[in-house]
C-alpha cells in the first residue's frame, strides 16, 4: 500500500511551495493518473515518490510517504530503488549499455543482482515484453515503443512494488500507444502498482482506476476516471480531450499548385539501412499548415532533416518555388523533439533574445523578446532559468523561440509533448498565426487532436513494406 499524509515539498530557493497538503492512497494491483496543468506538481511528485527527494533534491519536504510501511527518508536511495522503479519521459536518457539485453542486466546489476539469478530474471523480462529477438541490437537503434519497452524490462526484472511513469506517450504513435496501454494491463494484473502522469488522456480509460489532479501544488481533484466527466470540469483544470481523436484524412486538402516548397522525387536511406524514400514527392504550401504522421521509425525526423539541409538526398531536389538562398538553414527553422537540445541560455528572455539577435542582425529591445514570451502565456517566467521550467513549458518557449526568428518553412517536430490542454489550444492557434504570416508550417507529430485543430493538409507516410 502506497500512503502520503500530509505530504509538502518546497524546492531550495523557492518563494513557494511546488506541493502542499497532499493526501493519497494506492493499493496494489491499482494504477493511479496523475494529471494537470503544466508546472502543477505532478514532476516533483514523482520525484517524492521515486526517492530522488530528499536524497538528491534537497529541498524542504514534510508530511509522510510510505510503501508498505516504509519511508524513502530512513533508507538509502539504492534501497528505496529495490522497491520503485522511474521511467523517464525519454527513454534515451535512462540507457547506460549498448544492446538491449545488456541494458537490463546493467539495471539489475546496479541493484545488486548479478550471478545466474540476474541471467534468468534477464530472459524472463525480455520474453515479457517480447524483445528476445532483438536481444543484440543497440538500444539506439530501436523505435520509441520499442525502446520504452527496454526500459520497463529493465525496471520490472527485480519486480518492484511500484512503477512511476513520467509522459510515457510523449513520442509514441497510435499503435505503439495501444500496444502500451496492454503492457501496462498485463503489469497490472502481475499485482504492481502505477503512478502514469500524463497529458494524453483517451488512451487511459479503462486502464486507471483512481485520477488526482492537481492545480499549481495542491489535490484540484481526486476520485475515478468517471470524476473528470464532471459538466466544465476538465476545461476549467485544462485537461486534455477524454475521447480518441479519429485519424486525420488522407490529402486534406493539399493545395497542390499553390506556391510552397516542393519536395521532387526525393530518395534516401541511412548508411546500412533500407532506403526511407525513394521517388518520394510533396508540396508544403506557403501559408498553410501541413501535418506529418506515420509509424514511428518510418522517416519523418528525417525528411525535416532534408529540408533544413542537414542531410543531402540520394536523389531528387528540393525547390523553393524560385527563392534563393546559400543555405536551406537560411530558409528553414526547425523546432526538435526533445526542447532540451536547443534551451542555452540563463533565462527565458534572453533565449528568445538571442534567436531575436540573430535573425535581425541586431541586439534585440527586451520589450520584444517579453511580448514574443507573452504569445505562450511565459511572460510572468521571463527571469526564469529555462531548465528550472516543466517539460511543457521548456515546450512553449523552444517553439516560441523558433517563431521568433524569420523563415519561409517552419518544421515542428512533436510540439504538444508534454502540454496540457490550455496550452495545446495556445499551441494549435500560434502554429496557425505563423502559417496566416505567410509561412509553410510542418507539424511532425503522433498527436491527433493537434491535427484536428490545425491541419490544413495531411501528409502520412506509409507502414514500411
């Protein structure tokens, strides 16, 4: 049994605390959501909850955790570790061996675990999670289900009483979405326990069986999946859509002779890979939004790589409708997945200054970093240092940072990860402001109720053969 009272926490050097006056109860075999605005909480929660504070954040924590009568606070964190295990938003960042099976005994021999016990407990996690077969290959090289999938091997192999996962469908596709809501089931019913924080809520019905909310530190709502179908309820919390997004449709609207950047019979593939494209062609029309889906693995990131001329195709060309430039960097502003990658600077105003700086040839006015900041509702965290923000507010201040600077095609890639659902609206409405300025948009993403909002042609790209 999971159990907080009272439970408060304030970061080193805050003005406030991050939560307070927490109550919770998880019995095994139960998975909780945890749910709310970006910057609710919901990170430090799973920081209490994994041990990392007190034992690595050292900031000010009150009331009581425990786990079947024990508390993080009386044992080491390599103790409490045996007991929980944390997955991270990205995979990626938890891979510390080469191969896949490499990767979960390296996660049970940090535990301890090591000798023919941790070989059996080795091969019974990969045929858990259907990874035998691709036992010897890098983690690298892998799809992001299948590279979550690692990760939940690995963390499941010393059979923990709870698993906390953070974002968990932050960067999957619809399939690989459903293939982890049955993984996750199957886990379940093994007896462990689960916190899943998320944004993306339709994928969890049936799945959860208690939801918290929470609103800027504190419990806005607890109770089942059936409370946040309360009349205004998820709008007033800015939850995400309850109901699946159907599919977009093919060819929406493709606009096909108007001006844009016209992708003609490209063809490419990876050194030692099978070939992504081949005789591959498309129009991005100027002044319109076109949204890119398809499996993950299949070649999105990619082509945007093509068209910001970090890549260079086999074959085929990309034009710019009669503009020239030195480079296609010179046209294009490529917004990447993981916001981290492109966060430099001390504060939020001197990030979007130094994109301001560079365009314009000029040291920008503070005023004009501060009013892009405002578009994202970030003005209030201008002073703010950009890797003390929520991954949905580093989200908001990459994408507005990229629109700060000019270009005539603007690339996307999976903007709503991590946003809840006042800020998908935010999101969708400046992705559509930027395509009214005249620009080409490409919005790479898995998320369908972006795509509803503010697609104006769909782009998918086929299943491999």
């Amino acid at each position: 049994m999971l159990r907080l009272e009272n439970v408060g926490y304030r970061h080193a050097h805050a003005d406030r605390p991050a939560l307070a006056e927490l109550h919770l109860e998880l019995a095994p075999g139960r998975i909780l959501l945890l749910t709310g605005a970006s910057g609710s909480g919901k990170s430090t929660l799973l920081s209490i909850l994994s041990g990392l504070v007190p034992h690595y954040f050292k900031g000010d924590l009150s009331g009581q955790v425990r786990l079947d009568g024990e508390e993080p606070s009386q044992m080491s964190l390599a103790d409490w570790g045996l007991r929980v295990g944390l997955m991270l938003q990205n995979p990626e960042a938890q891979f510390l061996a080469a191969s896949v099976a490499e990767e979960v005994a390296l996660t049970l021999r940090c535990r301890g675990i090591t000798g023919p016990r941790a070989s059996g407990l080795v091969e019974e996690a990969l045929d858990r999670f259907g990874l035998a077969a691709i036992r010897d290959r890098s983690v690298f090289q892998l799809s992001e289900g299948q590279k979550q999938k690692v990760v939940l091997a690995g963390l499941t192999a010393w059979r923990p009483k709870l698993l906390l996962l953070d974002e968990p469908t932050a960067n999957l596709d619809p399939d690989s979405i459903a293939d982890l809501g049955a993984t996750l089931a199957a886990l379940k019913t093994s007896g462990l326990s689960l916190v899943i924080a998320d944004h993306r809520l339709s994928w969890l019905s049936g799945l959860v069986d208690q939801v918290l909310v929470l609103e800027e530190g504190r419990v806005a709502l607890s109770g089942d999946w059936g409370s946040l179908r309360a009349e205004g309820r998820r709008e007033r919390l800015h939850l995400r859509s309850l109901e699946p997004s159907p599919p977009l449709e093919a060819g929406l609207d493709e606009r096909a002779t108007e001006p844009g950047v016209a992708l003609d019979r490209l063809s490419f593939a990876w050194p030692g890979q099978e070939t992504l494209f081949h005789d591959f062609s498309a129009r991005l029309p100027y002044g319109r939004v076109t949204v890119l889906t398809g499996p993950s693995g299949r070649g999105k990131t990619t082509l945007a790589r093509l068209l910001a001329g970090l890549e260079k195709p086999a074959d085929g060309q990309i034009r710019w409708d009669g503009e020239t430039a030195a480079s296609a960097g010179e046209l294009c502003q490529v917004v990447l997945q993981n916001a981290d990658h492109q966060l430099y600077m001390p504060s939020l105003r001197a990030e979007v200054g130094l994109t301001l700086a560079i365009s314009h040839g000029r040291r920008p006015v503070d005023a004009e970093a501060v009013a892009v900041l405002a578009e994202f509702g970030l003005s209030g965290l201008a002073e703010r240092h950009p890797q003390s923000l929520s991954g949905g507010e580093k989200q908001r201040l990459v994408v507005a940072a990229g629109l700060a600077a000019p270009a005539r095609l603007l690339i996307l890639d999976e903007p709503t990860s991590g946003l809840d659902g006042h800020s998908l609206l935010l999101m969708a409405g400046e992705i559509k402001k930027a395509a009214q300025r005249g620009l080409a948009v490409l919005v790479i993403t898995h998320d369908l109720e972006l795509g509803r909002l503010c697609a104006d042609a769909h782009l998918r790209l086929p299943d491999p053969a």
